[in-house]
C-alpha cells in the first residue's frame, strides 16, 4: 500500500479523535485519554507528539513513524530469537512472510489505532519462544508491559503466561507474566470501561467468524473466500450456523492436533495462544454483526491468530515423517495465498484522501475539515486551537 507511506495518512480515529483531542488537551490529558473504553496509549503518544510537535502538513508522518517501529517489534523479536525452528534462514523467512503479508495484515498496517495487535502479538510470541537472558529478556519484559496499556488484546495472553511460568517453575516465566499482569492491572483499575463494550455473548457469530477468518481467509485468500462466507452471512442473519462451518471448524482442529502431536512445545503454546486471541477478540468486537464473517472487513480481530496458527504449523513443518511433510506443505500454501493479498489490498485500506490536498483546502478555508482514511465522514475537526 505504498499511498500510506508515499503520501502520509491518518486512519480514522488518529485524526478524527486522538489527534484532535490532543489539540484540546494538554500533553498529559492527551497520553492518558480513554477511548472507546480503554487506554490506547500509542494513539494517545502518537496524537500528542504531532500536534506539539509537527507542523499539520507532516502530522500524520508521526503517527505512521509510531506505528512502524511498533510494527517491527514482533519481527526484531524473529530474527534475534535462536529458537531452533528459526534457524534455517528458509523458516525465517517464511516467519516473517507469514507475518507481513497475513491476509488480515491490511486493516493493522501503518497506524497507530492497531498497534495494539502487533503488540498483543508480541506476547503470543514470547510465550512460544524460549527464555534469552540479558537485553533481550529485558526488551521482552518491556514489550509485555506495554502491550496491554495500548489495548486489551493482550490480556488475553496473562492466563497462558501464569500457565507456562506453573508449569515449568520458572522463575523467568513469573516475570513475564508479572510484566504482563503489570500492564493489564494499570489497564483494568484506571482506564477500562465494561459498558464501553457490553454486548449479548453469540457463540454463533464467534464461530463464524473463526471459521471464516482462521480457516476460509487463510486458505482461499480474497479471491475464492466469498463464495464460502457470503452464505455463511446470510445464515447469520437468520440466526442459523451451517452444519458445514461445524463440521469444518471440527476437521481443521483435529488436523492441526495430530500435525502438532510430535512437534516441539512451541508450536503448541502458538497455537494455544492463537486460540485464546480468537475467543477473545471475537467476543470483543466492537460491533458484532454478521458482515464480520466477509473476507476484508474487522480483519483487525483476525490478524493476531491468524499469523500465530500460520506459525504454529511453520513450527511443525520442522519435524522429521510426513507430519512434518504436510505441516511444511500447508506452510507453503499459507505463504503463497498470503503474497496474493499482500498483492491486492482492499482498495478503502490502500487509498484515500490525499493529505496535502487536504491540507491545501483548510488552509484556503480555514472552517473546512481535512478528510482522513477511509473518507466517508472521518475529518480533522476544522476550528481546533492553532489549527
């Protein structure tokens, strides 16, 4: 999507919420502004920093310079890992590759709304890779820690954590879950908000939506995924789930279960983790309706456990028989219908209003609200002090 970094954007709410409220609020007011029900302090820090700090021309440059050194965490945390399924550059690179191009990849790229999923990712990560001590230990615990004050995604991960530190009796595995619990008690006590985001728990919906982005999406890719999760939608809508999606979200699990039986534990606490961010996340969503299950839209709740079960299986393509053949196989598979819609974004996540032009009409008028991604409505309120 080279019109995010060509051009420089905003995405929704950085502009039309965080942004703006910085312009209103002091430094500190702005980094601990709760929104949406949770503190999402990157969108906080990002918004603060460019208003006070760069002209409106060059605004959104911060925020997407926020959002990429978050974005590159989870691969900093790949390539300085001496894990053993990471050490043929062939699986590194497909590591990255799974993580890069997922197919849901498009909705988190480049902003700092959904730093909180490449971070909630971090954790997943960490869990499944062994204990490094020193500076790398260090930069993990840190990641743990901030990762719940940017959303409540990586919460989800504590439970895992607190198990694997149980299980092991590992005095490296209760810090990280400390550093971990750290964050999410800052994030539960002073900042979350139950009612922001009480909904009606519909097991339906959920499944659908595994099925649809964890199995489906992965698969088939945007091209040949509609003609599965359209009448899944519509079926939805009436309040039925398809025999078929049951029967198929049964056959997927068992099949990762026996390519998983022999591999190393990683690939378990990958896919125990993948798990775990789905259950959450799609309870969590925002707006939970049946248009979720469609190939391009909330991609956001997918991205995580999409990209950890894609690793899970790269994990058990290393081992020897032909579990490890197929695993290395379905790998492949994943990495090529991942290029294809690295290759195709949506076009609402790959273009939008130019900021420049935007720019040029505020000022031209200053009562005129510069539009931000996607358009449909999201502006830079016009009239903000200094503005």
């Amino acid at each position: 999507m080279p019109d995010v970094v060509l051009r420089g954007r905003f995405w929704a709410e950085e502009g039309a919420i965080f942004y703006a409220h910085a312009a209103l609020a002091g430094w500190w007011r702005a980094i601990f502004f709760s929104w949406g029900g949770y503190l999402n302090l990157g969108a906080n820090l990002a918004g603060a920093a460019a208003w006070h700090l760069a002209p409106l021309a060059f605004a959104p440059r911060v925020t997407l310079a926020y959002a990429l050194a978050v974005q590159l965490c989870p691969g900093l945390l790949l390539v300085m890992s001496e894990a053993a399924w990471l050490r043929r550059r062939a699986a590194l690179a497909a590591a990255l590759l799974l993580l890069a191009a997922a197919p849901s990849a498009e909705e988190v790229w480049l902003n700092t709304l959904h730093s909180q999923f490449f971070l909630a990712l971090c954790t997943g990560l960490i869990l499944a890779l062994e204990i490094k001590p020193g500076k790398q230990e260090v930069f993990r615990r840190a990641l743990l820690f901030f990762a719940p004050l940017h959303g409540l995604v990586a919460i989800a991960a504590l439970p895992l954590f607190v198990a694997r530190a149980g299980l092991e009796r590992s005095r490296a595995r209760l810090g990280q879950a400390v550093a971990l619990g750290a964050g999410a008690a800052i994030q539960l006590l002073f900042f979350f908000e139950p009612a922001a985001r009480a909904h009606a728990f519909n097991p339906r919906l959920m499944l659908g939506m595994f099925y649809a982005k964890n199995i489906v999406l992965p698969l088939l890719g945007f091209g040949m995924a509609g003609p599965f999760t359209h009448p899944l939608r519509l079926a939805l809508e009436r309040g039925a789930l398809p025999v078929g999606v049951i029967l198929t979200m049964i056959a997927a699990v068992a099949v990762m279960a026996v390519l998983l039986r022999r591999a190393p534990l990683a690939a378990w606490w990958l896919a125990v983790a993948g798990g775990m961010f789905a259950l959450f996340s799609y309870y969590g969503v925002l707006s939970p309706v049946p248009e979720q299950v469609e190939p391009h839209e909330y991609g956001r709740y997918a991205f995580v456990p999409q990209v950890l079960f894609a690793w899970a299986l790269l994990v058990a393509a290393g081992q020897a028989g032909w579990r490890g053949r197929l695993a290395a196989g379905l790998t492949l598979w994943l990495c090529v219908i991942s290029v294809t819609a690295y290759l195709r974004p949506n076009y609402e996540f790959a273009h939008g209003p130019v900021w420049q032009v935007e720019v040029a009409k505020h000022r031209a008028d200053p009562d005129y609200a510069p539009l931000v991604w996607p358009g449909r409505g999201w502006v830079v309120p016009a009239g903000l002090p200094g503005g």
